[in-house]
C-alpha cells in the first residue's frame, strides 16, 4: 500500500463520487476506479458499498477513512517542517479569514515580526474550510478563523468570544429606539449576511442565532464578503449583524447598537495541525494571551499544550 492509495481513497470517500474525486485529483476516473480495487485486493476488504448512490463507506471503510486522514496530514506536516528545519530562516504561512482584520490580528503579527524577525511570516486571506484544507495539504502552518469544525487531523483552540452587533444605516428608526437591541427587534427588517459562499461561514452564525430563537428575519440579502455588507447597509438596504470589533471601521453613514444577548457571539479560533507543536507556534500562541491580557480583553483560559 502506498500513500498514492490513500489520497485516491481519500478523495473517493470525501465526494462520494468518482467522477468528482477524479476532477479533484486531476486524473481519468478508471484508473482511479482501478487504484480503489487494488487497495481492497491489498487489504482484503470491502471499503465502498458499490450500490449506494452517492457512494457510502462499509464500517470497515469508515474505520480506515478515519485513519488515512490522518497518516497524510502526518505525511504533510512531516514534509512541512522538514523544509522549515532545513531553511536557514525560519518560514510561518499563515492564513486568515477576512473579518478578524477588524480585531487583533493586525497587532499580532507587528508584534510577532519585531519579537522574531528570525521567522518569515507570510499571510493568505481564506475561508476556515479553506484553511483547514490547507493545513492538511502543508499550504499553510496556523490559521484563524471562525466556524467550530471538527477534523481529527487538526488541533482548534478557542482564543475568545467576540460578541455580535447590529450595523445600521444612520437616521435608521432602531437607531434611537432604546440603548440595546434584540433579535426580536430585527426580524421586520431585510438582513444582510455574509459571505455568501462558501458554506459553512460567518452567515450561517447569523442565521442559527435567529433560528435557535424561533425567530425568521423578514427578508436575508447574500453578499460576498464584509465590507459590501457594510455598504448595502449604509445604502439603507437593511442592517447586518457583524463581529464587536467592526466597530472599530469607523463609517459616517453606518451607526452600531449592541445586542442584548450575552450568548450571541463569534468565536475567534486558531487552527493547526494536529501533532505539530513547533516553537514558532508556541512563541505566537503565548503572545497572543500576553496582548489580550496588555488590552484587558476577555479571553478563553488557554489550553495546557
């Protein structure tokens, strides 16, 4: 067996199709086809149910899919710090969803780069499924994001909870209405979410917040990303609800007003790959505690690593 197999295998069991997981490979589906049964002749057993449509694993298939995710992100992340052993200078690829450039992000890399200019830090702007790909392909070595998605070959820690606001265009009736806001006092309005897609995002934060309350807005506009959002509101299309630190953009024609509920937050979450404990890593974990601590910001108690 080699690990050729377990990325066909991988790919197969990911989309449930060999037409697809052959466009994500980028090779013809038979001899794909042909790789998959000559990973059950080697290993004696059935992976796929051949009948089922989409395609569906066996136990046994299910068993070795849990396992083979984590043979290659191993293999990645082997590959990974190989190379940044061997460099004379230091490299860290970091990726970011674009919403936490409105908080400490920023802060946290000038620190990083004056404290160790030793490392090169190199940034990439991606979804938090975007990242989590790339950590497991060694595209990139951390990643911040929003979504709680689970994944056996990455480590997620929780640095804090950023409550949500309402954005508002200015002169808007909600805007005098009373000092703090609900839900309930939203669903009349048209709401602006982003991102439009990919799926699982920021927008789907939003929509559960309404839908674990018994609440439906009255009308949702999809739009691309953050900043367009912010400029529909200003237009008097509707109102969004969008991270605290947005406050921080400051806009003559878009007025803030916090939301009543406590629980209505936006985790801000590190990602990285599963075994890799290097001291880069460390170094930027330990001063991201210290910055919150220096800006009396509340954050999650860090994980003992």
């Amino acid at each position: 067996m080699e690990l050729r197999h377990l990325r066909y295998f991988v790919a197969v069991a990911e989309e449930r199709n060999f037409t697809r997981a052959a466009q994500r490979l980028h090779i013809a589906q038979p001899p794909l086809s042909r790789q998959i049964q000559q990973l059950e002749e080697i290993l004696g057993v059935q992976l796929f149910e051949r009948d089922s449509r989409p395609l569906k694993l066996t136990d046994t298939g299910r068993f070795f899919y849990s396992h083979a995710v984590q043979l290659l992100a191993q293999t990645a992340e082997l590959e990974s710090m190989t190379k940044r052993v061997g460099k004379i200078e230091r490299s860290l690829s970091i990726g970011f969803v674009g919403s936490t450039l409105y908080g400490m992000l920023p802060k946290i890399i000038r620190r990083f780069r004056a404290e160790n200019s030793a490392v090169e830090l190199s940034l990439q702007e991606m979804t938090t499924m975007e990242q989590i790909k790339a950590l497991k392909e060694g595209r990139i070595d951390v990643g911040f994001g929003r979504i709680r998605h689970e994944d056996p070959s990455i480590r997620r820690v929780v640095l804090r909870e950023e409550r949500m606001i309402v954005a508002l265009p200015i002169g808007h009736a909600l805007e005098s209405a009373k000092p703090v806001l609900s839900l309930h006092d939203l669903i009349g309005e048209t709401l602006i979410i982003f991102p439009k897609a990919p799926r699982p995002s920021y927008a789907d934060q939003v929509l559960a917040a309404f839908h674990d309350r018994s609440l439906k807005p009255h009308r949702i506009y999809e739009t691309r990303e953050l900043q367009i959002a912010l400029g529909l509101v200003a237009a008097g299309e509707g109102i969004s609800i969008v991270p605290s630190s947005v406050h921080g953009l400051k806009r003559d024609d878009v007025s803030y007003k916090e939301l009543d509920d406590p629980n209505l937050v936006s985790p801000i979450i590190m990602s990285m790959r599963m075994l890799d404990e290097s001291e880069d890593i460390r170094t930027m974990l330990d001063l991201i505690y210290a910055l919150y601590v220096e800006e009396r910001m509340a954050f999650m108690p860090p994980p003992e690593i």
